[in-house]
C-alpha cells in the first residue's frame, strides 16, 4: 500500500542550522496494516508522515502509494488516498461550522459516494447515524458549531469525517497529545475501530507506550533518522509494555 524506498532528507542542506531528519529509510506498509511508530523527539516520525502526506518532498528515493509513482505529488493530489489527523484538535475542522456543515466540507472535499451533500436530508441521516454509532451522544448536536466541543469530542469527529471520506490511508501523529487520559482513551478506541471498520492501512505515531503495546499490527522504532526496530504482528502482540520502555533506556 506504501512503499518509500532509499528515502533521504536533510533539512537547511549546506547552511549552519543543517539537520539530517531521514537516511536512507526503506519501509513497505501492506493493505490492511496498522504500524505504530515510536521514538525519541526529533527522530524523525513526523517527517515520516510528512513525507508519504507529501506535505514535503523527499531529497533522493522513491514513494509509492496504492500502487502509483507519488514521489512527485503534491499533499492535495495524495489525499484521495490519505486522510491525517494532527495533534490539535483544532486543525482540521472550522470552528464557527456546524458538525453537519464540517461533515459537508469534508465530503464536498472528496465528493465521495456520488451523494448530494447540500441540504440533502439523506447526508444529514448519514452523518448523524455515523455519529451516533461513536457512542459519544454528539448527534443531537449536529447543528451546533463544531468549536463549541470538547478537544476529544472533536477529534473523534475529524476521524469520522476522514475515514467517511473514502480514503484508504489514515496518518495520526500524536493524536491524542492534547487530551485529558479519559479522552485520549476514547479517541484511540475510536480510531482503533474506525481502521478495522473501514479496512483502513493506518501509521500511529504516539509517545504513548501503552497505546503503542496494545494498538496496532506493527510496531516501528524510530532513532536519528532511521528505523531501529521494527516488530510484525506476531511477536508484537507477546510484546510488554514494560519491554518497550526498555527501548527507551
Ligand atoms: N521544516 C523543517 N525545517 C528544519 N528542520 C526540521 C523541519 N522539520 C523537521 N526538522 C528537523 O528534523 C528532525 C526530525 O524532526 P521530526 O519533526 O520529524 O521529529 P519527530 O520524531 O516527529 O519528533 P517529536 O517526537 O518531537 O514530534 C528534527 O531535528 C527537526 O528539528
Ligand atoms: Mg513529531
């Protein structure tokens, strides 16, 4: 499903502040994967993610999405593919928008189903079974403004209306940062059910070493710009927690 090979970037190449963020990474994610990537500050994780989003563009190798040559696209043509989600809650959604309003940017983004979105009472049906399938009791809520929820509220949301966007990727750096335990818990459920759902190819990046032993399919240690360990389903479900902060010394 992804395939980035022999993929380098340095950063203010030549110039005194110069940083070697990635070496000569080779990583091959298949359909239907969920790795979950950990590693110091600064190891390169996020530039990982920017580099399959195509947020920015690799200095030498090759990227390879659903089967297509992406090394040369841009972040706008990828994301038929890949949806993101960030650590603040608030990007990714318009504050002064209704939930339903938010959800018919989302769709309008990508079109998706052939629906009529406007004022379509069947979208507003959908998006508020969708919504009530979290379990979060938000879909008597739809008409108000989006900024008016609480960060995990809203970030359950943004990964409702990624995964409804019929992408088949889901990119989540830190996702759950910047909430409270209860809410980060209630987001990374959501996000894990939403994957299997959908079927979706997902990358976690979290310094969260909880949610990294008991989430995923795949765990992926980043160090310096390189991939130090990386552990297959198999083994990564006999994988302790208390093994993974070893890695941390
Ligand atoms: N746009 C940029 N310009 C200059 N340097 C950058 C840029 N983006 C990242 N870097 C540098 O590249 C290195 C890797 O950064 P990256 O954000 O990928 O780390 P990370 O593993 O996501 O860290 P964290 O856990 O703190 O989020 C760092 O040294 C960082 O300062
Ligand atoms: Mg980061």
């Amino acid at each position: 499903m992804i395939a980035l090979k022999n993929i380098s970037k340095t950063f203010n190449a030549g110039k005194p502040n110069e940083v070697k963020a990635l070496g000569k990474l080779s990583l091959e994610i298949h359909e239907g994967e969920f790795v979950v990537i950990v590693g110091s500050n600064g190891s390169g994780k996020t530039t990982l993610l920017n580099l399959v989003a195509g947020t920015i563009l690799p200095d030498t190798g090759t990227i390879s999405i659903a089967g297509n040559n992406a090394t040369k696209l841009t972040d706008y043509q990828r994301s038929k593919w890949i949806a993101r989600i960030f650590q603040n809650p608030l990007s990714g959604t318009a504050a002064d928008l209704s939930i339903l309003d938010n959800f018919r940017l989302a769709a309008l983004r990508t079109k998706s189903k052939g629906l009529t979105i406007g004022k379509n009472e069947n979208f507003k049906a959908l998006v508020r079974e969708k919504i009530a399938a979290l379990g979060m009791g938000l879909e008597d809520k739809t008409e108000q403004p989006i900024g008016t929820l609480s960060g995990g509220q809203r970030q359950a949301l943004t990964l409702l209306m990624s995964v409804m966007d019929e992408c088949k990727i889901l990119l989540l750096d830190e996702p759950t940062a910047a909430l409270d335990p209860r809410s980060a818990e209630n987001v990374i459920c959501t996000a894990d059910a939403l994957i299997k759902q959908y079927s979706l190819t997902a990358i976690l990046v979290t310094h969260n070493l909880k949610d990294a032993a008991n989430y995923g399919t795949r765990i992926i240690q980043m160090g310096e710009g390189e991939i130090l360990k990386d552990i297959a389903a198999k083994e990564k479900a006999k994988l302790k927690q208390a093994e993974l902060f070893e890695w941390f010394g």
